[in-house]
C-alpha cells in the first residue's frame, strides 16, 4: 500500500511546471507525474516518451532477472 501512496505524496506538492526529468524516469513515480499533468491539461510528448522507455525498461529488466532466477534449478525445485 506504501508503495502506492508513498509517489503520489511526492507528486501533490510539485506543481506542474515544476517537474523535472527524474521525475519521469522513475518508473513508479511517472505515472503519477504523467497523470498529473495529463490532469491539468498539460500533454508533454517527451515526458510520454520518457515514461512509456523507462516502464519498458524496467519490465524487461525484472523479465531477464526472473528468467535467470527460474533457470536456476535450485531455486526453483527447493
């Protein structure tokens, strides 16, 4: 639950203008950005696209460190 709440706590006391490049690059915390200024009708293509590469980044990441965890019989059979 704290991993849900804990981003958007950051994100309310950031106004729109104010957002910075890490914002959208941490994968949690820019989909709470990009809602945000999707909100206030901010629409930013470079921060979509900033968003939608770091998602995709970290998906394949957990992908090949899940596969190499589950390749390893040990882990797996015990």
């Amino acid at each position: 639950m704290m991993l849900a709440v804990f981003p958007t706590m950051i994100i309310s006391s950031i106004g729109v203008n104010e957002f910075a490049f890490y914002h959208f690059a941490i994968p949690i915390m820019n989909i709470f950005s990009i809602l945000k200024e999707l909100l206030f009708g901010v629409i930013n293509c470079e921060h979509i696209l900033i968003t939608v590469l770091s998602n995709l980044t970290a998906v394949i990441i957990i992908f090949i460190l899940s596969r190499i965890l589950f390749l390893k019989d040990k882990w797996v059979m015990s």
